[in-house]
C-alpha cells in the first residue's frame, strides 16, 4: 500500500540482521498468533475419544510406569518423606513442557510450507505459537501434580519431608526456561530439516535419548554416586538444572546453585539466539529447498 507520495506504508524485505525479533510486528499480528494457539489447541485433539482428557493421562499412566521400573523394580531411591509418584510426576511435568515445545516447533518450515508460500507474515510466529498453546497443557498437567502433592500431604504420612521452598515465586522464569530451551532447539531442528528431511525421524528418538540424560526418572545425586565419571553430562545438561530447580521449588528436594541458574540462563538465551540466526537464515531460501 503507499501514499499519495508513492511512499510505502510497509516494505516486505528479507531481513539483514543476525538476530531479528521485531515485537512491534509481533505484536501487530496478535490475531494471527491467537488463531495459531487456537488451531494448535482445538485441531490436536478434534477426533479423539478422550479429547482434553489425554493431557491428564498421559502424565498419570508415564508416573505409575517410572515408579513401577524405576523404583520399585529398579530400587532407585527419591528420598526419605518423598513419594516415589510425587518424584517422578515433578520430574514429568516440567520435561513435558519442553519436549512438546521441541517437537512441535521441529517442524515448521515442512508443516507450514503451504502457508508461507503464500501469505506474508512474521514466520517466527508459528513457534511461538506451540510454546503459548502447550502452557495450556502444562497448567493442566502442573494442577494434577498440585492435586497429588496436597493428597499426599494431607491425606497420607508418605510425603513427611516435601515442602515448596520460598524460591517457587520463581516458577514463572523456570517456565519461561523451558518454553524458550525447546523453541531454540526447534529452530534450529526445524531450518536443518528444510535441507536434511530425515532428521525428523530422529527428533523422536533424540527426544527420548535426552530425557534419560535429564535425571527426569531418578536424582541427579543417585547418578553422580553410581557413574560419577560421567555425571558431569547429565549434571551440566540445562534440562537437568530445571528439573531438579523444579523439584527444589516445589518438593523441597533437587540440586539447588545460583551458578547452575546462571549458567543455564545463559545458555538457553545462547541457544535461543542461534535459533533464531538460522530460523531467519533459511526463512530466505526454504521455499527453494521444501
């Protein structure tokens, strides 16, 4: 559109920056954002039996399974006052929300190709999208945890030792965290698939491999004591660091350390910001190579 002056309101040009997250053209696409989170939301569970109910079972019947190997079989222990379910639904809850912003990031550039070779709009918007419609998923999940930490607390003697810490009033930076790890990763996954189609193959696969190196099923202390040569992997992993600060926050239990919160601060916006060098890279060419 221009003026009289044949001036144009709005000049569409690929962008000349490393790093570009224009938040006023963000904002100005809210609409489009809100019907992104809205699609992702309604469309995922349209044609299911269960529907909505899927994000309350999915934590529960994962929760039993890791007691049932992990504990009872496997004798891994949680710590005296700690349900081994408790342990192991902190742990699921916060992997979730990041897993699910990874994966349904992984692919946007394959799943959108339709779209973005038509209309023009902030393409970063479509990862944002998954990360805002998956906090619906995680504050179900977060109000089951909530359910059975106040069942064990008050209607059992099992939970004798668990109590949230003052630093939970922090919970929504770790939240932050998490989103904002798994949009990094996506992005980065989703323009290398625009180029290498059978990584998506792997992101499942990654996406397992890392959970087990993420001390989501057992405690960072109990790996450092049995593979102390190689704790140093899963100690220094940014997944583990939130998910034992989520633990500490809520249970009272986890490896706590103002060095570890920055380091995986730094880390993540590291990781996030090369994300979105190659997202906006391969936003220039991807309709060439999809």
């Amino acid at each position: 559109m221009s003026t009289k002056n044949n001036d144009w309101l709005y000049t569409i040009s690929p962008k000349q920056k490393l790093i570009h997250l224009n938040f006023s053209e963000i904002w100005r696409y809210r609409d489009l954002l809100f019907l992104f989170v809205k699609r992702d939301v309604i469309t995922q569970y349209k044609q299911t039996i269960l529907g909505p109910l899927w994000y309350f079972i999915q934590p529960l019947f994962t929760g039993i399974i890791f007691t049932l190997i992990f504990n009872n079989l496997a004798a891994i222990p949680t710590g005296n006052g700690i349900p081994p379910f408790l342990f192991n639904l902190a742990g699921i809850t916060s992997w979730n929300y990041f897993s699910t912003c990874l994966t349904g990031t992984s692919n946007t550039f394959t799943a959108n190709q339709g779209i973005f070779g038509k209309v023009y709009f902030p393409r970063v918007i479509t990862p944002l999208s998954v990360v805002f419609s998956n906090l619906l998923k995680f504050g179900i999940q977060l109000l089951v945890f909530v359910c059975f930490y106040l069942y064990f607390v008050f209607f059992t003697t099992k939970a004798s030792n668990a109590s949230p810490q003052f630093v939970i009033v922090f919970l929504p930076l770790l939240i932050l965290f998490m989103g904002f790890f798994g949009l990094g990763i996506g992005m980065i996954i989703s323009s290398m698939t625009t180029k290498y189609r059978d990584l998506t193959f792997l992101v499942g696969f990654g996406v397992q491999l890392l959970m087990y190196g993420s001390a989501v099923m057992y405690p960072l202390s109990y790996f450092k004591e049995k593979v102390p040569e190689y704790s140093w992997l899963v100690e220094y992993n940014p997944m583990t660091i939130i998910i034992e600060l989520f633990r500490y926050m809520t249970l009272g239990i986890g490896d706590f350390s103002i060095f570890k919160i920055l380091y995986v601060g730094i880390a993540i916006v590291l990781i996030f910001s090369l994300g979105l060098i190659i997202f906006n890279k391969t936003e220039k060419t991807f309709i060439d190579t999809v």
